[in-house]
C-alpha cells in the first residue's frame, strides 16, 4: 500500500510510490502516520443501537490546506450485509491511485488491499468509514474538485435494529453525491421497500428539502445470472431499471400494478435527480467459496473483470464525477463536516419517528385500527343514550350504560384477530380503556347540561348572593355599621354586574372564557359558600322539629305533680 504522509491529496497524475513526502504541518499522532487506512468517521454502539461522529478525524480529513476552498464528491456504497460493498471499493482506490497507468487493475498476482474485508457469513464494517486519502482530482475543464470515499455497515445484519440501518442508510446517502445502493443477483421488491423507508428517513432529517433532496443513486446488481435479458453492463443496466421502476401509467405490461408498488416507484424517482445501474456478473466460484482468496486477479472471472473495468470510470472518471449539492448549493470540504455534525445531531435526538419492522408497523396499525372500531361502537351506543337529542339522564344511569358499554367495547377489541404479542395488544387495550375514559368524561358533562338546574346554577348563586348581601346591608344599615353595609353594597353590584354579562355571554356566545370564568367563581360559592349555608339552616330547621317532639313528656310530668 502506498505511503501516508499526512497529506491526503493527490491529482491524477500522483503516485505516492514515488516517495513524494509533502508533510502537513499538522502532524498525526504517531500511531496514524502510515499507510493510507480506513477511517472510522461515524461510530457504532451496538449496546445502546446508537452512532456518534468522529469529528476529530472528520476535521483531519476535510480541514486539511491542500482541501481549502475545492467542491467535494462523496460516492459512497451501501447495502445489505456481506455483498462485497468493500471490495468494491477497494478497486475504487485502485483506479484512483493508478488511473494514468495504462492497467490501473494492476497485476495478476496482486493481493487487493484498501478497506479490510474478508470472506464469510459475518459483517466486517461497522458504522461509516472514509479512506484517509482524499484525493484531488482535475477536471477537465481545468477546476479541482476534492474526492472522498466512504464505507458503511451493511444492512440487515443479526446486530443492527431497522433504526440502526435507516439510521447509516439515510446519513451516508444524505453526505453522499453518489450512492452506490449495492444488491445481489436482482432488484426485489423489498430492496426498494427498504429504499423508500431509508431515504424518506433522510428526508425528514434535512430542513430545507428541495424537489429532489438527494443527487445519484446507482443500483449495483452483483452476480447478474440473465444477459440474455439484459446484458451485463450499465445500458443492460438502465433497460432493466426502466422496466423495474416503471408505474403503471402508460405501460400496457403493468396494467394491474397496485397502488403500494407505484407509490414505492414515485417515491424514488421523486427523491433522486439520477438514478442509473449496471449489471455487473459474478466473479467466479474461487471468490464466493474459497477462504484464502485475497482478491487476486486471476482468481476472478474474466467477463466480472472486464465489467469491472467499465464499471469503476463510469463512476470516477474525472468527467463522471458529481460534485455534492444541498438545496442547489455546491458543498466544500469544509461545509460538507458542518453537515455531518448537524445529521448526526438530529438522529442522535428523539425528533425524529423511529423506524419500525414490517411485522411491528403491521401490528400496530392493525392494533390501531381494532381501537377505533372498538372506541366507534362505545361512542355510537353512548349517542343513543345520552346523545344530543335525548333528554337528560340521572348521573347514576348513565354511569351503568358507561360500564355495560366499556365492556361491550373492550370485549369487541379483544374478538378482533390482531397481530402482535399479548403484551404488545394488551397496552392498545389500555389505550382503548383510557380513551373511554375521556368519552365517558366528555357525555357526562354534555348530560349534565341539559340538567335544568345545573344550567341555572349560575344565575340562582348569582341571585342568592345579591339576596343574601341585600339582607345584611339593611341589618347593618339599621344597626348603623355603614363600613359593612358599604361593602355589601359593593359586592352586590358586582354579583348584579357579573350576573348581567353571564346573561350576555349566553345569550351572544361572545366572551366565552369570561363566562366560564364566572361560571367557574359561582360552582366555588355554591360550594364553599352557599351550599353550607343551606345544610346550617335546614339542620336548624330539622332540630327544632325534634326539640318540640318531646313536649307531650312535659304534660305528663305536670300531671303527676297534679296527682300530689
């Protein structure tokens, strides 16, 4: 592997054999200086599912003087778990460094080294990588534009959650000019399902969204086993592609395409300026099955390496290459770590939705939906007994019609045929049971409203208090406390004003919080105030019928002094 000085730039014309030493004047610490490497730039927790940024070795990469001021390019290569995405990039570096040679694949017999990978059913990426070299290309209209390649961890692997494959998905195709979207053997339904749900989670992520958030998207089918359909290639690529992404509008062979699949179909082609792909062949039973192979040409197959050979130029080439926009800007090396730092923010917070199973998302609507039939049937039987345009009915009533229909309610939800656990349907359940809670809450007090003397409270407090003030300003007057009397006065006029403007309120539906509040002050005096009042005068009045019960004990009593 050639050399790395600390100066990660290079022009086409650039070979860092040549022993060419240009040092940075920020010197990495002693364990990076080396070779050129993978750098780990975004990092994976898989105890917590969570990812952080290395904005250290971001800031080495992207902030170096060489890099000031140059458009980057970011191709970066994604998909589902042990489908060779490394590998591939590793004859990405190989073009890049050796792209004036006349043979840029090198030897024969040449081990393939860059990104690590390995054969085997276990992942080997974890997080987002970056190749230490960034190179400097040239175009060919003379500008310099910077080149970064990254790796990411592959999908669906037995550690990663659908949060944590969204998660890498959207941010390396957010960061990316190029998105390498790397699958096997053909385009399936579900590999465009994932699509949809990866990038509709970048999406939401970014804050200005323009038309087309994202720029070039490449599928990459591996192991291509029908050429005679399509040949291998990037037009047998864009033939097939035509016709998988095709909607049903104006094409005769999908006439009875469902609505889901061309929902799936616009979505990516709204989300993407280009889309391409190319058929790439397998690359021989020795690379799939032996577990020595180190990437040696010869053990490749031919027909794979003269693909390759295409393939890698379609993608880099200096002409080819796409220089990163967001919102219609073209990004530096330097704005591109700002927006590292403000994704990574975002998926580390909570505002985001997390990204469910195709199982858990099921269940759940599923669950869902059994709420709403359930909460309907309560919310239909309660209207027949207490609804608008029946009569009032006593309190303890209409609490028996609440527990018989909750019952009938919960017992509905349960017959439904639901997916999901028993725990995971039992917390819809008590989401049913809290959500008749409130209807029950809400019937109850349109019941009471049509309680006539519940909507005379107000009035009758209102009426009983100026009553009642009007009394003790005449005793006071009388008895010549004026102070008191003056303040009965006072109060009175404002019960009398506040009983005008309740009147006002209702009858113009105008300055209804101020009805309420009025409403609210006379419920506290009826209660406080009045209401004890009244059970002191009716025990007064209750006692003295017993205090006058026992006279005929008297009369008795006289009778035997009568006797003597």
């Amino acid at each position: 592997m050639t050399p790395f000085t600390g100066v990660d730039v290079h022009t086409p014309g650039e070979n860092r054999a040549s022993g060419e030493s240009d040092q940075d004047p920020r010197v990495w610490s002693r364990e990076e200086v080396g070779e050129a490497r993978p750098v780990q730039i975004v990092a994976a927790d898989e105890g917590e599912h969570s990812f952080s940024l290395q904005e250290a070795a971001l800031e080495r990469l992207l902030l170096q003087e060489h890099l000031e001021g140059l458009h980057v390019v970011v191709v970066s290569v994604a998909g589902a778990f042990r489908k060779g995405k490394s590998f591939l990039l590793d004859f990405m570096l190989r073009y890049m460094y050796r792209q004036s040679s006349t043979s840029w694949m090198g030897g024969e017999d040449e081990p393939l080294t860059g990104f690590t990978w390995r054969g085997g059913c276990e992942r080997e990426t974890t997080g987002i990588l970056a190749w230490s070299d960034v190179f400097v290309v040239e175009r060919p209209d003379g500008g310099r534009v910077a080149l970064l390649l990254m790796d990411t961890q592959g999908a669906f692997d037995s550690q990663s959650t659908v949060r944590d494959c969204a998660t890498l998905f959207a941010l390396s195709t957010m960061t990316s000019s190029v998105q390498v979207y790397n699958l096997s053997q053909n385009v399936q339904e579900d590999d465009l399902q994932h699509l949809q749900l990866f990038t509709e989670y970048g999406r939401l992520a970014m804050e200005e969204v323009s038309e087309k958030p994202f720029q070039t998207l490449m599928f990459l089918i591996r192991d291509w086993s029908y050429p005679y359909e399509h040949p291998y290639g990037l037009e047998g690529g864009r033939s097939f592609l035509e016709k998988r992404l095709q909607v049903s509008v104006g094409a005769p062979l999908k006439r009875n395409q469902h609505e889901e699949l061309q929902n799936v179909r616009k979505h990516i082609h709204s989300c993407f300026s280009s889309i391409g792909c190319f058929l790439l062949p397998h690359p021989g039973l020795r690379v799939a099955t032996h577990p020595q192979f180190d990437g040696r040409l010869r053990d490749i197959n031919e027909e794979f390496k003269k693909e390759l050979e295409n393939l890698i130029p379609t993608l880099l080439s200096p002409e080819n290459l796409v220089e990163k926009e967001i919102g219609g800007s073209k990004v530096t090396c330097r704005d591109l770590l700002h927006y590292f730092k403000a994704y990574m923010k975002i998926y580390q917070g909570e505002e985001l939705p997390h990204p469910k199973s195709m199982l858990q998302a099921t269940a759940e609507a599923n669950n869902l939906a059994a709420v709403a039939g359930a909460k309907d049937l309560y919310t239909k039987s309660m209207e027949q007994v207490c609804g608008g345009d029946k009569p009032y009915i006593s309190p303890a009533e209409l609490e028996r019609r609440h527990a018989e229909l909750r019952l009938a309610s919960v017992r509905h939800f349960r017959s439904v045929k639901k997916m999901g656990s028993e725990d995971f349907c039992r917390r819809y359940q008590e989401q049913l049971e809290a959500e008749l809670g409130e209807a029950y809450a809400s019937f109850s007090k349109h019941n009471d409203g049509k309680n006539i003397f519940h909507a005379a409270r107000t009035p009758a407090t209102l009426l009983a208090l100026i009553l009642l003030l009007y009394v003790v300003s005449m005793v006071t007057g009388f008895l010549g406390v004026g102070s008191v009397a003056a303040l009965c006065n006072l109060v009175m006029g404002a019960a009398l004003t506040a009983l005008c403007v309740w009147a006002y309120v209702k009858y113009s539906g105008e300055f209804r919080e101020v009805g309420g509040v009025i409403d609210q002050v006379a419920e506290t005096l009826w209660e406080q105030v009045l209401s004890k009042l009244l059970e002191v005068v009716r025990s007064r009045v209750l006692g003295g019928g017993r205090v006058s019960a026992p006279r005929p004990r008297l009369a008795s009593n006289n009778n035997v002094k009568k006797k003597n």
